[in-house]
C-alpha cells in the first residue's frame, strides 16, 4: 500500500524542516497536530525550490529547477512521485486546490537564476508575491482547512505577513545575497552606501506590513493561532535586532537571533497571547 511510502515522504519534509529552519521548526510544534504535517510538506517543497536556486552553484541550477518543476508536474497529474518532498506536496496540493499558488512560487524562484536587480517597486513586489506571498496563502488555506470564505476574509492579512517575513530575510541576508549572490532586491537602493534613511524607511514598510498581519493572525483559527503569532514575533523580534545594527555591520554580517532566545520568544509569547489573543 502506498500510505507507508506517504507516511515516509511526510518524514522527509519534517527533517528537511528541522535541519534548514530552527525557528520554523518550534512554530510549527506549536500549531494543532493536525496541522502541522501540511505546513512541514509546504516547508519541504519550498525549501527545495529555493535550494536551487539559491545554493546549488556547483550544479547547473536551470535545468535542476526545469526538472524539479516537470517532476512537479508529473506528480500533480500521477498522484505520485518517487521524489517524497513532491510525493507529499501534491497530495496537499489536491487536496486544497492550491495549484494556482503554486505557478506564481515557481515564477519568482525562476526570477532568481537571472534577475540581479529589482529597478521598480512593480517588479519587487511581484517577486515578493511570488516568493512569500503565495506561500503564506497555501498555508492559510491548511489553516482555514480550505473555508473559502474564511480564506477570502484573512487572504490580505496572510499576504502581508509573507511579505513581512520575506523583507526581514532580505535585510538579514542582505551581505550573502548582494556578495555571494549579487542580488539587490530593494529598488532604488544602493547597497555599497546603504544609509541610515534608506534602512529605516524598509522598516517602516516592514513594520506596516506586520501591523496588517496582526489584525488576522488574531482572526485564525485556534489550531492555527498561536504557532503563527510565535512566529510573528520570532521576525518582529529579528526586525527589532536589525534596527539596533549599523547599515554597514548589516552589510557584513548575517544578523542572527540565538537558540536561547527564541525559547524566551516562545515563553513570552505565550503569555501574551493567553493575555491578548486567547479567544
């Protein structure tokens, strides 16, 4: 029977989760069992994509990306991959009707094999839209578990916290992305003499962004509720930390949140939320 091959694919997408997000990881132990085994599946096949295009230098990045996409494809017609991470994503795909989230995800991962510089804010926020937006939608859906409406009234929300998480990680990663990857995602900014007003206003974006998301994070679901709002914090407490670094030590280092401290997050979190969100 092929459940043991999904309960193994499931696995799969588990330990890809653990070994490439720390801080992924404990939210997603925080939502509803239920849950948590679609947002581990979503995790693995996004970070194999973004793998790709962001790790496999060594290797010619187009035609694994080309494959990986047809093998999607496959997968989605068969009802079954060899591949696990795929094996298991499109069984989440079907069963939430996600396929159309999937085509823009693809798109932006494609945008990274080729595009270095974002020149206008259309171009950035299509990227984002494709890249984190969409992702924070597919996990919505498994969070509402496919309520239409419900989906509909939290999509924006949903939206604006990829976006938040999305723009935090190009400002935590902005030395290996410019450096190693010469990208530049912020439009109209220029890296070699990011200034203290340049940084402050992408914050400030940021910060309207997260402040969107609350207003939904308080609206979902309560399997789904407080794994999301630990994970709001966990980035608001990272944005926090990049505030308080100089534009040219963000230019030289990855800004970091310790172990440590994002058990405190947790533990913090949860008292707030108790006191705030609890409904």
């Amino acid at each position: 029977m092929k459940s043991l091959f999904d309960k193994s694919s499931l696995e799969c997408c588990k330990t890809i989760t653990k070994l490439y997000s720390t801080s992924f990881s404990l939210a997603i132990q925080l939502l509803a069992p239920k849950i948590r085994k679609d947002i581990y599946t979503i995790y693995g096949f996004v970070r194999c994509a973004d793998e790709i295009v962001d790790t496999f230098d060594d290797f010619d990045q187009e035609l694994l990306l080309t494959e990986f996409e047809l093998e999607y494809h496959k997968a989605l017609e068969r009802k079954i991959s060899l591949n696990p991470v795929l094996n298991a994503f499109q069984e989440v795909v079907h069963r939430f009707e996600m396929q159309d989230l999937v085509v823009p995800f693809l798109k932006s991962m494609r945008m990274d094999l080729h595009k270095k510089n974002y020149l206008t804010k259309a171009e950035y926020e299509a990227y984002i839209y494709g890249s984190a937006d969409v992702v924070g939608l597919m996990c919505l859906m498994v969070f509402v578990d496919g309520d239409k409406q419900r989906y509909n009234e939290l999509k924006d929300s949903a939206m604006r916290l990829g976006s938040a998480f999305q723009k935090v990680n190009f400002l935590r990663d902005l030395q290996h992305d410019y450096e190693s990857l010469g990208r530049v995602y912020f439009p109209g900014v220029d890296l070699k003499n990011l200034s203290q007003a340049e940084k402050h206003k992408i914050i400030l974006e940021i910060e309207d962004d997260f402040n969107a998301a609350l207003l939904g994070i308080k609206k979902l679901p309560k399997e789904a509720k407080f794994g999301v709002y630990t994970a709001y914090k966990y980035y608001k407490s990272l944005l926090e930390k990049i505030k308080q670094t100089q534009p040219e030590e963000i230019l030289s280092k990855r800004i970091r949140v310790h172990d440590w401290k994002k058990l405190f997050i947790i533990g913090k979190s949860y008292v707030k939320y108790q006191l705030n969100y609890m409904l």
